[in-house]
C-alpha cells in the first residue's frame, strides 16, 4: 500500500510541476494583471530605473479645477529630467504593501539609485490598520508568495490570507480605541480615544444659537480617531517601515520616506492643541528614528496650506495642484542628495 | 470552518491521521473534538446550542425507550417542541414578529415587538431535523435509542455533514461512527476523488457563477431581458454547484475516515418532472419530509383533494425550513403546485416519462429545468418586490444586450457542468472513475485539479446551504 501511495504520490507531484508550467505560459500573466497589477509594473520597469516612487491617493488626486493633474512623482520629476521615476501606486497602501513591493526587486541584477516611499501619518491609526479596504489589500499580495505560481493561484481562490470580515475589523478597532492609552506630556482629562471622541460627541462644538454644532463635531471626532496615537514599536506600521529601511540599507539603497502634510491648523481649531500636540510628536518620533545616512525623512506634515486640501470636510491627504507642487518640490530638494547634478530648478 | 478554506485542508489530514493512529475505542472522542473545533470556527459560542440539543434528544430517546403509552408520546412531543422553539426562536423570531406587525398594522393596531438581533448559528436546520428525525425513530421502534452519549453527540456533530447535511439518519451514520474502520487504500481513494471534485465544483464552477449573478440580481432593472434570462440560468447552476459541491466534499471527507453517508443529489436537472427533480435534489431533505411529515399525514392513501393539501403542506415548510421569508414559501408552494399538476395531467392523459431517452424526454428535461429555474427566482431574490423585478426586466429586451466577451467563460463552466451530470447520471463521481484505465483517470484529474487550480474564483462565497 505505502508503494502505491508513494507512486500516486510522485505521479502526483510530476503532474503538478507540469501544471504549473502551463498555468505560468498561459493564465499567469493575465492574473498578474488582475490581482497583482503594482507587482507586475515593477517587475516589468526597466532595471534602469533610477527612482522608485511608491504611493496612495495622496499622489494622484486632484482637484477639479486644478490646471494641471499631475502626479507630486511627475512633477518631481521635472525637477530632474534626466532621471528615471517610475510611480507605483495604489489606493489606500500602506507600509506593508510597499514592504511587499520592495520585495519584487529581490534577485534584480540592478537595483534603483532611490526609493521614495509615501508616510503618511494617518496609516498609522487604528481606522486605517483594521479598515475594510485591508483584506484587499492582503489579497493583492498572494500571488507574489515564495511558492509555485499555481500554487498561489489556489491560495488566492482559498482566502488564504489575512481576510477578516468586516465585522472583525471593526471589533479590532473599537478595542483598540477603547484600549489603548494616550499620553501626553500636558495635562489632558481623556485617556484614550474613545474617551476623548465621546467628549468632544458630547457637545464638543456649539453653533452661535447655542445649539449643537454636529457637522463640526462630526468632524472633530473623526480627527480624534484618525491622529489621537501615539507612535511606539508596536505599531505594525513602524515594524513594516523598519523592515523596508533594514532592506534599503541592505541593498544600499537610499530611502526617502514622504511624510505628508495634514491639516494642521484645522485640527487645532476643531479639536484643540492637544491633538497637534499628538500630530507632532508623531512626526518627531518617526524623524528621531528613521533619519539616518540611509534615510532620509521628508517632513512635509505642515508645508501645505489649510486651503489647499481637496477635502476640507474629511480627514485626507489630497492636495490640489498647490499642494502637489509644494510636496513634489519638498521631495526634489531632498532628492539633491544624490542628484544633485541632475537637479534643475523646474519652478 | 469552510471546506474550500487553507484551514480546513489542513485540518482535514490531521484529523484523518490521528483517527488512524489511535485505538478505535477512543476515536469518537476525537471525533467529538474535531467536530467541535469545527464547528466553533464559525460562532464559538454557539456550540452550547448544540450541546443543549444533543443533551435533550438524547435524554428523550432514552426516556422514549423505557416507557409506555402516552409517556412515551408525552417524551417525544418533549423533545419535538425543545427542538422546534431553537429554531423558531434563532431563525424565526423575528419573521414572526414582522409578520404579527403587518398583520397587526391590516387592523390600525401598531405593534411594536421587538427584533433579536443575533446570528442565525450556522446549519441549526440541519442538526435540528437530524436530532428529530433519531427521536421519531425511537418512537417509532425503529431505532433503539443510543445509551453512549459520546457517539449520539457525534451522529448530531460529525463535521463533515454537520453544517449543510446530508440529514442522516442515526441507522446508517451512528452505527457507522461506532463501527471500527481499519485505512482501507479505497476509501482513500474514494474519499480523496470526491473532495477533488467536489472543490472543482464549488470553487470552480459555483464561485465563477456567483458574481454574474450577483450582479444582475443586484440591480435587475437596470440589465436586459437577456441579460436577466441568463442570470436565472446562472443561478440555477450556481446554487446546484454550490450545494452539491459542498455535499461531495461533505461524502469525500466521510469516506476518508471510513464513514459513507448518504448521496444527496442524482444529477437533478436531468429529470423529466417535478417529481423525479425532488427524488434527485437534496434526497436527504426530501425522504425527511416524506417519512416525517408526508407520511404523518396520510401519504398518499388518502383522498385527492386531502393528498393535494399535504402535498402543497410539505413543500410549504419545505420552503419555510430554507429561509424565514415568504419568498421561500413561495417557492416551496410552487414546487408543490407543480407536483399536483403533473400527478393530475398525468393521471388524466395516462402519461408516465420513459427511463429511456428520446426527443420527448428531452423535452420534458427542458421543460423541468425551465421551471425549476424560474421558481428559483424566489429563492435567490431577496424579496417579493425583487422578485418581481427579475420577471418584469425578463420582458425588456429579452433578446439582446448580451456581452457575449463576458459570458463565454460562465457559458463554458455550465456546458462542463451538464457534460459531467451527463456522465454522472447514473452514478457518483468516484464509481465512474473506477470504470475508466488509469490513463484516462490521471489524465481526468489532471484537467479537473488545473481548473481548479488556476480557475477557482477569487471572491469569497460561502456555501448558500450554510445559511439554513
């Protein structure tokens, strides 16, 4: 009996092998382009490519009456004609899915002079660690695995990645809200965000009538919920941010993370001080840890206008043509590092 | 757990090893925890459901056996009405409710009750007609009620049928978890065919229907007749797939642990009538309402009209045992409307279908399935309003609108799906395949497991059975 099994067993096996030679001359490429579109335009960009540009839709909104729609990673490239940049982009990524992308580079025989890679600083709250969009997200990177091609078909037809329903998710985030403590180097009476949200639902905002203000409370409780954390090494976030600047060094590639501007001024005057505070702190603590000779971080976080965000009812980080320029032109500049040869002032 | 889920293609060898590896005294204990862990990857919580039915089923088949009389009928209403309260309470309460409201609103009374809002435990229909089905036959004398308390949780619990069935009955699935299984190379075999076929028709050929269907039965309306007409053909396809998938996974699983349950379809949609559709389509639920509702009722030794009402009786509940919606009722009345009609026309032109096949019998197959289709209109829509809504787009543009570039690949998965019911019509997948030369046979599996390997849909579906 254990020689039959062993026979069907390798005959099995063969069959296998031979189905996914098949599977990767015929439907592959194809599935590629369905479930795992960004790993097949980096696998497929030139080795030439100079700089990588890895990003959300931050890169590429833009606002209806902007006179020009491009991309912060074309209109950086203006400042540097002679170079390469490829843009990678995908909505609602974060440092894990660029983590992924870098990985498709692995075995290249020559790799990127740069990587510039999109932070932004709301990737790193609860909402966007259990949002909806992450299983996804999750999905799109299945079928890149470390297996048979055909393999990774089939695990993608079988869920078999982080696909939590959207139900879980949102288990997750409420717990974390509920349990994870903010601190504060000022006296502040909320301890955690939903704490805090509840305060500020509680008639946080009050219309000149004395009424209620709930658009602006609305909004101020969604500001709470998006910025209200305190960075540390647990984050998932900060764990994928650390592989890709661990891989960067390894490679001798020079990082460049895209720390994006928020609406500063407006969430002080909808939430308060303290939560500029948190902002900030943030910002200093991904600085303090990521700046390096390998990396650099671009701190964009209070270089665009209050004006100048598309959406001034939500929590985003679309920028119109304004805002596109000053970013693209913030990254330029820190780009002059390596090129500054090639740099010419653009605008 | 699902069957076409990474977890459960793990589980499942671990399970069948150990139940090997370990003395066949102790293997209902390992069954009894693989069901559990099974079943607790859906709503952990949920399995003190469970246990509470096991505990008064079968505590009321003892209690059945050891007295006489009216105790006896007194012990298994008992254990009827426990049974019957957790399902209305999990899946009909709040069907109830709306219905005494808009019952109540028919007469200005506004009633207000109030709505459970929990999830219905998964497949509490099937366990809690498996459980009645063991007390009836206890009652009955057909069955002696089983004192070990470890094997009766596992006939309620065996996980490959314990969500969507088949609904066995305690004569063939409790004696054969009590019966010692040695590893028999055929069973393997057997156990591993069926699950590969199984998988290629669920994750194949359902879950590719699924988001054609979807979308038109989202937004009828705003599709063509055409368009409409197909996603009914679709469905009708889907829901076979999905649930006769999920049965020959459910018959594979069994069989590699040495366990045969029952088969729960015989290429339905090659029927020629209603009737013959039912004794093909999920026979498990069939034969549990003939035995324990149609027969209680008189079965056919009865007048017509009497006949006609139980008829029309059974396929009712049948409808109202898939969903808490009238629209099933509806569904299952139609059915029943249509098993009257043919036993009426027959008897009236003397007509019986030929087993041989002919033009007519095409016909009459053609015929069976359209029908079938169209009824299931009521079982896919939503509600009533949807419903209607599929049957009035069907007269928009019925004829064109059809993107053929989309439709070859769901055309194609359903021309392979009546090619193998073809094949199969007389028997089950791993019999057929002992009738073929070991070339053929690898050479079957080889395309069946690169279909299913490169073709299986992406989206996630669960099986359409898992809801009842």
């Amino acid at each position: 009996m254990i020689k039959s099994i062993a026979i069907k067993f390798l005959l099995l096996l063969s069959i296998f092998c031979g189905l996914n030679i098949i599977y990767t001359h015929t439907f592959y490429q194809s599935d590629l382009v369905k479930y795992a579109k960004e790993d097949l335009d980096i696998k497929q960009s030139q080795e030439n490519t100079d700089v990588y540009y890895f990003g959300e839709s931050s890169n590429i909104t833009y606002a209806p009456d902007d006179s020009t729609q491009a991309s912060i990673s074309s209109l950086c490239n203006l400042f540097y004609p002679q170079l390469k940049i490829v843009n990678i982009n995908k909505y609602a990524t974060h440092a894990g899915i660029y983590r992924h992308w870098l990985k498709q580079m692995d075995g290249r025989k020559k790799l990127p002079k740069a990587i510039v890679i999109t932070m932004n600083l709301r990737s790193f709250d609860a909402a966007w660690i259990h949002s909806k969009l992450e299983s996804s997200l999750q999905q799109s990177m299945v079928m890149s695995q470390a297996y048979p091609h055909l393999m990774n078909r089939f695990l993608l037809a079988l869920q078999a990645f982080d696909n939590k329903t959207v139900e879980q998710r949102e288990k997750d985030m409420q717990k974390q809200w509920k349990t994870e403590q903010l601190i504060f180097d000022i006296p502040f009476k909320y301890k955690t965000v939903r704490e805090w949200d509840d305060g500020m639902a509680n008639g946080g905002h009050l219309t000149p009538d004395g009424k209620w203000d709930m658009k602006k409370i609305e909004l101020a409780c969604h500001y709470i919920k998006a910025y209200a954390f305190n960075l540390n090494e647990n984050n998932p976030r900060i764990i994928d941010f650390d592989d890709i600047s661990l891989w960067c060094k390894k490679q001798g590639i020079h990082l460049y993370l895209n720390l994006l501007s928020e609406n500063i001024a407006y969430a002080d005057s909808l939430v308060g001080k303290e939560l500029v505070f948190l902002m900030r702190q943030n910002r200093d603590y991904l600085k303090q840890r990521y700046q390096s000779e390998n990396t650099t971080v671009i701190d964009n976080l209070e270089l665009v206008n209050g004006h100048d965000f598309i959406d001034q009812n939500w929590t985003t980080e679309h920028y119109n043509e304004r805002g596109r320029m000053r970013i693209a032109k913030n990254v330029a500049e820190a780009l002059k590092i390596q090129f500054n040869k090639a740099y010419i002032k653009a605008y | 757990m699902l069957f076409n889920s990474l977890s459960f293609l793990v589980f499942l060898p671990i399970v069948v090893l150990l139940y090997y590896l370990i003395a066949p005294k102790y293997r209902w204990l390992l069954i009894f925890i693989a069901s559990c862990y099974f079943y607790m990857a859906f709503v952990p919580e949920y399995i003190l459901i469970l246990f509470f039915l096991i505990l008064v089923d079968y505590f009321a088949a003892i209690l059945i056996e050891r007295n006489q009389g009216h105790k006896r009928k007194l012990f298994l209403i008992a254990s009827l009405t426990c049974n019957i309260l957790l399902l209305f309470f999990f899946k009909y309460f709040n069907f109830a409710n709306q219905n005494l409201e808009a019952f109540g609103s028919l007469f200005s009374l506004h009633i207000k009750p109030s709505h459970l809002n929990i999830i219905l435990p998964i497949g509490l229909s099937f366990h809690t007609f498996q459980s009645m089905g063991y007390t009836i036959e206890v009652y009955r004398g057909k069955q002696r009620a089983e004192k070990h308390l470890g094997y009766f949780a596992n006939y309620v619990l065996f996980f490959p049928q314990m969500v969507a069935g088949p609904i066995e009955r305690f004569q063939t699935l409790g004696n054969a978890l009590k019966a010692e299984h040695r590893p028999l190379l055929e069973n393997f075999k057997s156990g591993l065919r069926l699950i590969l076929f199984g998988l290629f028709i669920k994750m194949v050929i359902a879950d590719n229907l699924a988001p054609h269907v979807n979308l038109i039965y989202d937004a009828p309306l705003q599709h063509s007749g055409a368009e409409v007409l197909m996603a009914i053909i679709f469905f009708s396809f889907q829901i076979y797939a999905d649930f006769f998938g999920y049965s020959t996974i459910a018959l594979g699983s069994a069989k590699l642990l040495g366990i045969d349950i029952m088969d729960n379809f015989k290429t339905p949609y090659l029927s020629k009538s209603i009737s013959e559709f039912w004794s093909r389509w999920h026979i498990s639920l069939s034969t549990w309402f003939r035995d324990y509702v149609y027969i209680t009722l008189g079965g056919n030794k009865v007048s017509l009209p009497k006949w006609t009402f139980n008829i029309l009786v059974v396929f009712a509940i049948s409808g109202l045992w898939h969903g808490a919606s009238w629209t099933f009722v509806v569904w299952g009345l139609l059915h029943g409307l249509l098993r009257v009609m043919e036993s009426y026309f027959s008897k009236l032109f003397n007509f019986k279908a030929k087993d041989k096949w002919n033009i007519i019998s095409v016909f009459l197959t053609l015929k069976t399935f359209a029908l079938c289709a169209l009824i299931w209109v009521f079982f896919r829509a939503e509600s009533f309003a949807k419903a209607m809504d599929i049957f009035s787009a069907l007269t928009h543009n019925p004829f064109f609108g059809l993107k053929w570039h989309e439709l070859a690949f769901p055309l194609l998965l359903i021309l392979i799906m009546i090619i193998w019911d073809m094949a199969l019509y007389t028997k089950r997948f791993d019999h057929f395949m002992d009738e073929h030369k070991a070339p053929v046979r690898w050479l079957i599996y080889s395309g069946l497991l690169f279909l299913l390997l490169a073709m299986a849909g992406t989206q996630k579906f669960n099986f359409i059975y898992f809801q009842f």
